[in-house]
C-alpha cells in the first residue's frame, strides 16, 4: 500500500464510515485563514501559550526547535481532512488525519517527536481556525515498533491533558499494528455498498473482489441496485454505536453521572452484558485488551475516552434501549 492508497483509505473511511459531507487530501490552511492568523494578534498569542503547554508537557524534548506558531501553521498539511456539519443541537466536527507507510514499521528520523509535532501542529490550526467545533486528530501507520508506539501514545496522554485546559473539544487518536486493522477492515466491509467511482480506495477494493471471482459484490454492474442495496443495509456495530453516541455528548445527553456510569464495569455488565466498561481511558486498556475497544478517542465532558467494540445483536439491542430512555 503506497502513502497515496493510504491517504484514499482515510478519505474513505471519514466519507463512508464516520459521514463526513466534506473530505479533502492534502488540506491546508487557506489564505483567508492565513490572513486572520497575521491581522489578529489574540490568536497568535494564544497560539504561544498553546504552544508553551505543549512544550511544558514534555520537558527535555525539543521537538519544535525554534519554530514559532505562524511558522508552524504555514507548515501544516493535512493528508485527509474531514468536515461533518452538525445536526440540531450539536457541534460541527472536524477530522484531521495524517498517515504513513513505512515497510519496516514507522520509520522517520525522530519519528516519536516528528509524530508529536504533528499532533501539536494540527492542535494549533484547529484550536485557530475552527472555534466552536469539536475536533479528532489522528495519525494512521500500519505498522510501528511497540517502544515508539508507546512513548508516542504516552507523549499524547501528557500533551492532550495540558492542552485540554484550552480546548476540551479537541481529541488525539494514534492508530497503529491492531488499531490500524482494525480501521482498514471497517472500510474494506463497506466495498459491497458503495457505490462512487470517486472513491478510489473502494474500487480498487471492488476490482481485486472481482478479480478473485468473489461474490460479495453482485450487483456493481449496476449503480442503481447498488446504490438500493447500501440503503437498506443494516448500519455496521462501529458506525451505529459510535456514532450515537457522538450525537448524544454534543447534545449535552452525557452528564457526569452517566460518564461515571459508562466507566463502571459493572454498570456495563448489567445494563448492554458488556464484559468491559463502555468507556476507558486510552492508558487504561492493556494491549492484550486493545482489540476490545475502537480506536479512535471521544471526547466527553473534556476527557478523552475509547467506546467498548463488543457488541453482537444483543448488546446492541440493550444499547438502542438505554439511548431511548435517556432523558
């Protein structure tokens, strides 16, 4: 998989499993945005201050050298940029994704740093350029040593808990090895459905089905049938769940109390007969556990958390219940 079937694979995943009306590759900061950054000093001053809280968060690293935040800015590119406009009584969401591909595993000079930077980077332009909506910044390799991987998820834990203090709204997602499987095989399920000669990524994933004599896709002669058979698909666990329950923290339906709730194994076990809490902390999940929560971080009342990926017809049944009886 080159970087560039990379970037399509996150474009489609934000377009057809998260519901993003607007996704762009290679995504940067327009002039329009770049001009508020020169002619509002209030922006690049708290620009610095986050700057500074990113740079408190880990002592003795230097990972920004002397670059300042307009320079930091102008440096942003964004390999996948999603935008999901809100509903009634919600938030607009942004997505911003960076990727790579090395063969050997993850494999920048400095990549712990350099991948850090890139999360403090893309912290600034949202923080900037979209106030008032909540954002998910991720970074996507499919493979990664298991040292780098922790100290880069450890490096995000400190950076995102001193940060938090200046934008609640914004989450950080590293997503590698099983993580990375996990996101790839959420977008390959989708092949059957969709039907969108601009998604590259998807057919491509069409075109192999085809050319190994498959079946899963028998109607992509024909776009119509297709197009009625993503309709009355039933929506896939990941999707449904996460994406609920998104609607219910930007609607304000996730009071402490339910937050406190969600995090109780026990509460879990009775109310969806989950075997894990239905909320944890990314540094909480022990990696022979990491499989049993989704990937990507969901901000709720400012602390960042990992929804529970267990869900078979049943649980999923106790879940639509509980939602309905929300207040």
């Amino acid at each position: 998989m080159k970087i560039e079937m990379l970037e399509q694979a996150a474009a489609s995943y934000l377009r057809n499993v998260v519901g993003c009306e607007i996704v762009e590759t290679n995504w940067r900061p327009g002039l329009p945005m770049l001009r508020r950054l020169d002619g509002n000093p209030a922006v690049v001053e708290r620009g610095g201050d986050i700057l500074d809280a990113a740079k408190a968060a880990l002592p003795g690293k230097n990972i920004f050298k002397k670059n300042d935040v307009p320079q930091l800015v102008r440096q942003c590119e964004i390999d996948v940029a999603g935008f999901k406009l809100a509903g009634e009584g919600e938030k607009p969401l942004v997505y911003l994704y960076d990727t790579a591909f090395h063969r050997q595993g993850l494999g920048y000079k400095d990549s712990v740093e350099r991948v850090l930077k890139k999360f403090v980077r893309a912290f600034l332009v949202a923080d900037a350029f979209f106030p008032g909506c909540h954002a998910k910044i991720a970074f996507l390799t499919p493979k990664c040593a298991p040292g780098k991987a922790r100290d880069i998820v450890d490096g995000l834990s400190k950076i995102e808990a001193k940060l938090r203090a200046y934008n609640a709204g914004i989450s950080f997602s590293f997503l590698a090895g099983a993580d990375f499987a996990q996101f790839l095989k959420d977008v390959l399920s989708l092949a059957p459905y969709v039907a969108d000669d601009a998604d590259l990524f998807l057919r491509a994933e069409q075109l192999r089905l085809l050319g190994n004599g498959g079946k899963a896709i028998p109607a992509l002669a024909s776009q119509a049938k297709l197009a009625a058979a993503a309709a009355s698909a039933p929506i896939p666990n990941k999707p449904h769940i996460q994406g609920t329950f998104e609607k219910l923290v930007l609607s304000g339906r996730i009071p402490p109390s339910v937050e406190a709730d969600l995090r109780n194994p026990a509460y879990a076990k009775k109310t969806f007969r989950l075997g894990f809490p239905f909320l944890a902390e990314p540094s909480s999940v022990l990696p022979r556990d990491t499989y049993r929560f989704y990937p990507e971080t969901i901000l709720v009342n400012g602390t960042a958390y990992r929804i529970c990926s267990q869900w078979v017809p049943e649980r999923r049944s106790l879940f639509d219940a509980w939602v309905a009886k929300l207040p």
